[in-house]
C-alpha cells in the first residue's frame, strides 16, 4: 500500500484521549484519495519513528465530522504533537471505517485495532 502523507496536527475534540487512544489530528485535503478505514502506519517527525494505527473518515459513531480527518495513535508515546508536522506512512488497511452502536463497542474494535495493528510490526502483544 505505502500511501505517504505529510500534515500539521491541530487541535480535536480530546475524542481519542477520553477512550483511552490519545490521538495527533490533521485534517485531509478532499483531493487525497485515500479510503475511509483504519490502518497501520509509521508515523515519522523530528528523528524520530513510531509505529501506530490510524483512522481516516468521518467518525460515524460519535458525531459525524462534515470533513474527513486523519487521526494517528502512536505506540509508545506520551508528549504533545501540536504544530508538529508528522510524516505518516499508511501500510496495511486494517478494516473500513464503520459505525458502532455504542463507545464501548468501538473502544473494544479500537483494541482489536491497535493488536493489529503492533502484530503488523511485531510488537509483542
């Protein structure tokens, strides 16, 4: 797959933090055409490298967005990204994007995501 993208995080709505997935946010130009779904991706910036999962779309489950955003959870990292500009690297799509009929349904699939995702880079789970 290897879809490279570059952006600036900018602020969300601490969605990502309040379900335990703290997540970089940055918006997606409406010409990229990448698909809504979660991923597996390598997250580059200032030297440093992290493996993650991320979801592109429209969050349908708890507030549909009027525009696609991009939202990255980096393994191993607790720090601030505002401003940064991040490199990610989108290598295997995980699953398309879907609406759950509750928070702890999709905190439960966002679990699964992230096992899937550290398998994809050999993490141990």
């Amino acid at each position: 797959m290897y879809i490279e993208i570059s952006g600036i995080v900018v602020n969300g709505e601490k969605r990502g933090t309040q379900l335990g997935f703290p997540t970089a946010n940055m918006a997606l130009s409406p010409l990229l055409n990448i698909e809504n779904g979660v991923y597996a991706v390598e997250v580059c910036f200032d030297g440093y490298r992290f493996g993650g999962v991320a979801n592109v779309g429209n969050h349908p489950t708890v507030g549909q967005s009027p525009q696609k955003l991009l939202e990255v959870h980096l393994f191993g990292f607790n720090g601030n990204l505002y401003g940064k500009r991040l490199n990610v690297r989108f290598e295997e799509k995980l699953r398309d994007e879907k609406k759950f009929d509750g928070v702890e349904e999709l905190k439960n699939a966002i679990t699964e995501d992230v096992e899937k995702a550290k398998a994809h880079f050999g993490y141990y789970l």
